[in-house]
C-alpha cells in the first residue's frame, strides 16, 4: 500500500492530497528516510510523521483498503 494511503486510511492524517503534500515536503519518514508519495508501506514498517514542532513516530501492525473510524487506530501502534 502507498504510504500517502496508509497515512489517510489510518487516520494520522485526515486526507491523502495533504499526506502526498507532507511527503513532497519531506516530513513524512518510512525505516528513517523520507518518503516519497508512492513509497509502499509493510507491516513492520516504521512511519515518522513531524506535525510543525511535534512528531508522531509508529510502527505499522496492519494493512487494510479501509477502516471504519472507530478502528483505525489498530492498524499503528505508538512508538
């Protein structure tokens, strides 16, 4: 799965036109390298998100083409 996906599927970040934006801005990073747009997300996977002055570090549990709100959560743990 795309990593722009991943991070709007998941719900870290609201909509993917805004995920891409972040990667082209080089504040997304994937195994600590910045990530393009297109960069394929696996389960394992370490994501850095920096969200002005705090950042938002996960590591990848699931894969899924969509979850429900209330679920999203589940596919990311807190690292």
């Amino acid at each position: 799965m795309r990593i722009d996906k991943y991070l709007k599927v998941s719900r870290i970040i609201k909509r993917r036109t805004v995920a891409k934006e972040a990667c082209d801005r080089q504040l997304v990073l994937l195994n600590g390298r910045a990530a393009k747009a297109g960069a394929e997300v696996a389960v394992g996977d370490d994501i850095r998100v920096m969200f002005g002055q705090s950042e938002l570090h996960v590591r990848v549990l699931s894969l899924a083409e969509s979850k429900r709100k209330e679920d999203a959560d589940s596919m990311y743990e807190l690292i």
